[in-house]
C-alpha cells in the first residue's frame, strides 16, 4: 500500500514548499517502506511525493514520482491496474517500449498515448 501527496500552487498562491512536501512524505513511511521520491516542478507550482511498498517490480527502475523519457510526464500511483499487462501488450504493438515490468509505467505511456479517454480502458 504505497503513499502518495501532491500540493498544487493555485493561480497566485504561493510556490510548493519543497520542504512541507517532504514532511507529507515522511509521515507515510509506513505506507511505503521501501522507497522514496520527490519531484517538484520547474515552476515550483506542482509538487508530488511517493512512498514505495514495492509488490509488482521490485528493481529501483519502478521508483516513483515516474517520468517518461523526455521528463515531460511525471506520475506517482498508488492501486492496481488488473488489465495492465493487456493494457501493456496494445502499446507495445504500438511501438511503446518499457523500462520496467510496472502497472504505473503503463499508466503513464497509456496517458501519453490516449489522454484522459485512457480511463475507459481501466480496469482496477
């Protein structure tokens, strides 16, 4: 059961406290005692955290927040996609190809790929 956070900088507000989100993420520890990571955006208007309770991949590679390769997407998930390996398979007849052996890296190539209209393909 892994541990998520996120704080989003609304319009004018202030930016993401870098250091409030790694206080959420530390008092998940027992959600995740396996990994930690924190990203914040550039702008600092987003910020996400993640507590790791590895159980599919258990290699680093599936560390999140989880980015694709150019950084432009990021993610931290927390679930199970029952369908994730068919999900998986449709993408790489696509030409998609994968770093890990995770449900959450299909999340985020599944976005990519087809935006929100992914969540009709979810199965979990």
């Amino acid at each position: 059961m892994c541990g998520i956070a996120a704080i989003f900088s609304y319009r004018d507000g202030p930016p993401v406290d870098q250091s409030e989100l790694l206080k959420i993420r530390e008092r998940m520890t027992s959600r995740g005692p396996d990994g930690a990571g924190i990203w914040t955006s550039h702008d600092n208007r987003l910020g996400l955290a993640h507590r790791r309770l590895a159980i599919i991949d258990l290699s680093s590679n599936a560390a999140q927040p989880m980015f694709d390769d150019s950084r432009t997407y990021a993610i931290v998930f927390n679930g199970e996609i029952y369908n994730y390996k068919q999900l998986r398979e449709q993408l790489e007849k696509r030409g998609v190809g994968f770093r890990t052996l995770s449900d959450t890296e299909v999340l985020l190539h599944l976005y990519m790929d087809r935006g929100a209209d992914m969540l009709a393909s979810l199965r979990g």
